[in-house]
C-alpha cells in the first residue's frame, strides 16, 4: 500500500483504497504504540491551547514571502 497520512488519502484515494489501507494500520501498528502498550506507558495528552493572553500577536521571526511567489512564477 502507499503510505501518507490520513488526512491527505481523500485527495488521491479512492474509497476501497482507503479502506485496505486503514485494514493496514489496524494490523500493523506503529512500533511506538507497541513499546507503549508493552510497557503501559500512558500516552501523551495534547496540551491545552495557550491562553489569548499568552499567545505573541506577531510571528516569532518575520515570514520571507519571497518564496512563495518565487513557486508560483515557475509554476509549482
């Protein structure tokens, strides 16, 4: 089967595709989560979105959007 993620499958796929391939995922699991169901580690909980207030107004570094334009003039 091709790999990728979920979330991109519906762009290519087509539904018995997606289908064998989630049959896949079930029989092959990521090694992650046989090491954390053989140790029965706990798995991680997505933390909390950052509070209005602690969340930067302006990007960390400033975004060079020469790049973008340079891909859409060629094209890609």
């Amino acid at each position: 089967m091709e790999g990728g993620s979920p979330e991109a499958i519906w762009e290519r796929w087509s539904l018995p595709m997606y289908l064998a391939q989630r049959r896949y995922w079930t029989d092959h699991p990521p090694v992650q989560w046989l090491v954390q169901a053989y140790f029965k580690i706990p798995a991680k909980k997505t933390p909390r979105p950052p509070r209005s207030g602690d969340a930067p107004s302006t990007p960390q570094r400033p975004v060079d959007w020469s790049l973008l334009e340079e891909k859409q003039e060629n094209g890609r």
